[in-house]
C-alpha cells in the first residue's frame, strides 16, 4: 500500500510554503534526517498515507554525499518520488526479485523529531526525480507518522506519465502494486488532493 509522496525541493521552506499557497494546509515540521542534511514536513493524505515535504536542513551541515531525491539538483519544488509500506520489507523484496524488479538491498534510517524523539526504519534505496519506480519500506515497531495528528490533506488520486509506461508497469506488476501511467515526454507523478474547502487541486 501507499506510504507516502515526496515533495522535495532546494529549499524547505519555499516547498512548504508552496504546499499551503496550493491547498491552504501547513505541513507540520517532522524533524531532521541527521548526518544526510535534510530535514520534512508532514501532511496527513488519509487511509494511512501522508505527504512529506522534504528539503536541506539548514541546521545542519552540508552532507559528505548527495541528498536523496536529486535535491541537490532541483531547481524548485517537485513530487519526486513514491514509497511503498510493508510490513516485512525482506520477504517483499524476496518477492520482488523472483518477479524481475530488484528494489535494491534494505537499509536502516532514522529521523529525529522535533520533540527530540529518534524514529527508525528500512528502506530501500530511493528513486531519483525522472523515474517512477517506488522504493519500498518498513517501520518496524516505530508508530506511524500517521498517528500523530497531522494536517489533513486527503488525497484523492495519484497518476504518473512516463515515456515507457510498460516499463513501469513492469516494476508495479512485480509488487502487485497499480498505478495509472499515461505516456509523456518525462516521467512525473501528479497527486490529486481536497482542500478544507473542496477544492480539487493537483500537486506535481
């Protein structure tokens, strides 16, 4: 199932800052990925998914490798990327495997929260903007960012485009996943969200 999208860009606050000129929601700070530079914000997209906005953390450092997601090379805010939750990220990468898609080798994370709390989890390695392929993970026994009371922001649907879109149906048929993908020049996803007033609007 859906984990959650990520809205990464150069700067934190201007992703954060577009996000609620688009839709009139705040994310709420997440806290800080330390010794990667990056630091999110959260919004709440129902049925236990969320929106992370993501960007360099300007508490820390500059990190000694790239920051995932291309943010290093983006030159504004964009919906990059898409993760997967399971709840036994070996076995499903096991699976994946034996169906022709290698999601790559698991990894542990962890993120301090704004409260000074230490959250981990694994993941496979992200996707970088230009590619739909989602990266897969796992939250062991840490709860959910779902279960604290985050900004809501329901999402209604979430499409992609691509120049193959065999390619990635390949990729979400080996996960026993569906995603709409239209073909385009340039792979992007788009997410349909409701604002508190109704609006459909759309995030890409």
């Amino acid at each position: 199932m859906l984990d959650h999208l990520v809205y990464a860009g150069p700067d934190l606050a201007e992703a954060v800052a577009r996000v609620k000129e688009l839709t009139g929601v705040t994310p709420a700070p997440g806290g800080s990925h330390v010794g990667v530079g990056t630091a999110n914000h959260l919004a709440d997209l129902g049925a236990g998914a969320y929106l992370e906005v993501i960007g360099p953390d300007p508490a820390q450092p500059e990190p000694a490798q790239k920051r995932p997601f291309g943010i290093d090379d983006l030159t504004g805010p964009a919906l990059v990327a898409w993760a997967v939750r399971t709840t036994d990220i070996d076995a499903t990468i096991k699976n994946a495997r034996a169906h022709g898609f290698d999601p790559g080798d698991a990894v542990e994370m962890s993120r301090e929260t704004a409260q000074g709390e230490l959250l981990r989890w694994r993941l496979t390695p992200t996707s970088l903007p230009g590619t739909l392929t989602p990266f897969l993970i796992d939250w062991g026994s840490t709860p959910h960012p779902t279960t604290r009371g985050l900004p809501s922001l329901p999402l209604l649907m979430v499409t992609g485009t691509h120049p193959d879109p065999d390619s990635v149906l390949a990729v979400t048929d080996a996960l026993g996943l569906e995603l709409l993908v239209r073909r385009a020049d340039r792979a992007g996803l788009t997410a349909a969200l409701r604002t508190p007033e109704g609006r459909q609007v759309a995030l890409s």
